[in-house]
C-alpha cells in the first residue's frame, strides 16, 4: 500500500470567502496530483465549483497544470481570478 502525503492549501479573496477559511490541509494517497487534491475541494466546498473554471492553482509559488504531482510537505495556492488590467511580468 502506497503511503500518504500531506499538503497545505492556502486560498485568497473569493476563495478563501467560500470555504470560510484561508487555510486548509489535506492527505491524499501516494501518488497524487494536483487534479486528486482539486476533486477533493470541489466536493467537499462545492460552493468553490461555482467558479473553478477561472480558479488557477500554484504549487511551491510556481503556476501549475492539474496534472502536476504533489508530494509530502507541498503547498498549494488557491487563485481566484484578478479583475481589472493585466499586469506585466
């Protein structure tokens, strides 16, 4: 039997707002996505499905695609989308 992994999940804005807290934590099973740990919020807030078409994800500060693995100790960041003008990189 594979093992578990731990992460943190930090959400802003609209995000946070929905669930009701800025923070959350989570274990998956080993080997897990970022695709697994999305299924998992969007069920257990199924206010944040809403608009989890707009919602991007970070892990460890770097923009990441559902496909992107997670292992023991990662953090991943909600992002609501930004109104207003883009900003420049």
């Amino acid at each position: 039997m594979q093992g578990m992994i731990h992460v943190a999940v930090r959400l802003s804005g609209p995000a946070a707002d929905a669930v009701g807290t800025g923070e959350l934590a989570y274990a998956l099973s080993a080997p897990a996505v970022l695709g697994d740990l999305v299924e998992l919020m969007l069920a257990r807030y199924p206010q944040l499905a809403a608009g989890a078409g707009s919602l991007r994800y970070a892990v460890n500060e770097e923009y990441a695609e559902l496909d992107t693995p997670l292992a023991e100790g990662d953090e991943v960041a909600v992002i609501p989308p930004v109104g207003g003008k883009e900003e420049a990189n």
